[in-house]
C-alpha cells in the first residue's frame, strides 16, 4: 500500500506535464548540483559559519560548473545548521533538543541571484506567509495550497524578498504562470546566500507561515514521506 507521500508523488507526475516552469531555466540556464552534505571536504565549518564566505563559495561554484543556478539538498544531511541555534530546538515546543540537533534538510535549494523570478507551476491559494527574521530562519516565506485529484497538499518557498509578502493576502488565488516571488537578498532571506528553498508538504497540521524544513536524522522515515522530493516541480523550464 502506497503512502500518502508516494500517492501525492503518483498524481504529480501525471499533472506535471501541463505545468508552467517555475524558473525560467529556457533563458537563465539549467541548474548544476551542488552538494552542501556533511561528506564535502570543501564546503567546511570556516565556510558555511561566515555569510561572506559562504557567499564566495556558491558563486566560485557556479563559476567553476559555468551555471547561473546550483541545485540540491533533498535528504542531505547537513552540518551548516550548526550556523544558528535555531537547529538546536524542537520545532514544536522550542525547547532546547541539543541530544540530537536537527540536520536533515527535507527540500530543494536552488541557489542563484537575488532577484529571480518565481512563477506559479499550477493554480493555488495562499495558504499563509509569514517574515521569519532570526539569522538561519527562512526569511520572507509564502505557502500555497493545492488540490489535485481531490488530494490536497502545501508548497512552501522560503528565502523570498519581502516584498513579496506585501501586497498578498491568505485565500488569495495565484494563476498557473503567475509571477509571485523572488529570490530575497541575505538581510531579508534569513542571512543566507540568495536562494529558494522549496518544499512539497502533505500534512502541514497547525503551521501557518512555517514549517520545519529540517528534521532530526532519527525522524528521517516520517518527515521525509510528509515532505516527499520537491524536484518534480523544477523539471521544466
């Protein structure tokens, strides 16, 4: 019997087809991975503790793969969280959970230019959104909610500019190919190199405006089927 992750993935990828490109890769370029896993000798403490450096480092890495985007972080165990204590708290109670911090990233980043357009794949309804200042937070972030085929299901798109979370309103419907966000600079993203996190949500309980985006290793199995692989939604352009 298949999981309501599995099953949401399933009815995906047969409307997938006749979604609009949620990045314009056709005219800014196609996306290189990037691997920013606890396994990469380069990407170390020193790098990912400091913005400027960690800034340098996405973009040599574009540089050196001559792409505009890179790409990855889905399941990707991460030692960069140990960048703010926010990773070191429950997501629920905020207590302090420093037995086992959580490190376990359950979306996609896609890192590139502040400033890069975000157009609806498919119709939905805003949700909620929400500015999440703290340093490491997702910053200015929008969740839409989808239906399809009856099965109902959340997107959320962190790191946006604030100004994105200006003029909208919960129940608003954004229109397939409709421009609704952009990369945020650092002081608006969570003190990040510019990015989009993005993350496919089946159940997303009480949360409005949020919702954890890393998991504690040990509660991989549950987090990761309630957050399936988002890729799907970056295919085309």
């Amino acid at each position: 019997m298949m999981t309501s992750g599995q099953q949401l993935l399933r009815i995906l990828e047969g409307a997938a087809p006749e979604w609009h490109p949620l990045i314009q890769w056709a005219s800014l370029g196609k996306p290189e991975h990037i691997d920013l896993s606890s396994s990469n000798p380069h990407f170390t403490e020193a790098v990912y503790m400091d913005l400027d450096r960690f800034t340098d480092y996405i973009n040599r890495q574009r540089s050196e793969k001559q792409a505009a985007f890179l790409m990855g972080g889905y399941a990707e165990d991460r030692q960069m969280y140990r960048r703010s204590p926010l990773f070191d708290k429950d997501p629920f109670s905020a207590q302090e959970t420093t037995e086992e911090p959580r490190s376990l990233h359950l979306g996609i980043d896609v890192w590139g230019p502040a400033g890069t357009a975000l157009y609806a794949p498919l119709g939905g309804m805003v949700h909620s959104f929400a500015f999440h200042e703290e340093a490491g937070n997702y910053g200015a972030t929008i969740i839409l909610s989808h239906q399809l085929d009856g099965f109902g299901f959340y997107v959320l798109y962190g790191h946006l500019a604030l100004s994105d979370i200006q003029s909208i309103r919960e129940g608003q419907y954004i229109s397939r190919g409709e421009c609704f966000a952009h990369f945020g600079r650092p002081e608006e993203n969570g003190h990040w190199p510019p990015h989009l996190h993005l993350q496919l949500i089946v159940d997303i309980g009480v949360y409005e405006g949020d919702y954890p985006g890393v998991c504690k290793p040990s509660e991989a199995a549950k987090y990761l089927d309630n957050c399936p692989d988002p890729s799907i939604f970056l295919r085309k352009g």
